[in-house]
C-alpha cells in the first residue's frame, strides 16, 4: 500500500510578507511535495526554504541609525560600508560585517542598551536623578537611578576613579 509522505513544512511555518502555507500535494509522477501558499500560489518544497522568514538580526542603536540614514540617503548597500561613518560604526562594522548586511537585508530589531548604576566609592551610596526637580543626588541602592554608557560618559562618570560603575540588575 502507497503511503503519503509528508512534507516537511506545515501551516506553523513562517514565510515572509505573512505568506502561509494553506494545503500541500504530492505529485508522484514527479515525486515531489507541493505546497499552496496563503496567496494562491503553488511551490515546490525546495523553493519554500526560500520563503522562509529570517530572524532579524540585533544592532546597537548607533549602527541602526547610521543604515537607516543611508537608506534614507538612496545609498546602495556596497556604498554603506564604505561611506565615511562614525567612528563606532566603523568599528562595529569591522566585526560584524553579515550581521549588518542581514539587517539592511531582512531589517533588525535595535539591541537593548544595557544600564548601569553608579556607587560613589566613599560614601557607598548610589546615583540617583529626581524627574520632579530635575536633579541628581546620592541615596542607597534600592532608589539607585539606572543610565546608560552613553548617559554615564557624557557625565564624566563612566572612569571617573571616585565611581564605581557597575551593570544595573
């Protein structure tokens, strides 16, 4: 007895531009699976790996805001690497070439920054910013205020010998 075989995709599978899988045939003449797609088109199995939705890759905020600037600029990807560009992001591209490449490719979500708290190492109390009254002041760890490099080296704490900076849990 002829047994159906099953393909290796389902209705579970992600696929780009929301494409679904809605039926799958084998052809036995051909022997090969067949999948119907949400938009009434019909795929081999080889060409659904194609379809297949990527996972985006993460950048830090400076890189994304550098790719979407050259974008926005019409620049072609082979321009953007090459372009004068921050000097972190040159830096950033200089390790991570593929990962900038997939995210100008198949688009990226921005890394979390990481925060950071900040002890001042003679009193052991920790940095705080009041929003209300717009002003900084030292307190104990629980009230301590979380900031990011960025934030800390603007304020020249980030290796200031008087601070220990530590990341915020």
């Amino acid at each position: 007895m002829f047994k159906m075989p099953k393909g290796k995709y389902d209705d579970k599978t992600k696929l780009v531009d929301g494409l679904r899988i809605v039926a799958q045939r084998f052809e036995t003449d051909e022997n090969e699976m067949y999948y119907i797609l949400s938009d009434g088109s019909e795929v081999y199995e080889k060409t659904v790996s194609l379809l297949l939705e990527k996972p985006k890759v993460k950048l830090p905020k400076s890189v994304a805001e550098y790719l979407e600037k050259c974008k926005g600029e019409g620049l072609k990807l082979g321009l953007a690497v090459i372009e004068d560009c921050p000097f972190d992001v040159f830096k950033y591209l200089l390790n991570n070439m593929e990962t900038f490449v997939r995210a100008w490719l198949d688009g990226y979500d921005i890394e979390k920054e990481k925060l950071y708290t900040a002890k001042l190492k003679l009193t052991d109390e920790y940095l705080a910013y009041d929003n209300d009254n717009v002003e900084y002041y030292f307190t104990d760890e629980e009230m301590a205020s979380k900031f990011t490099e960025e934030e800390f080296k603007k304020m020249k704490f980030w290796d200031n010998p008087a601070f220990k900076v530590e990341e915020a849990h």
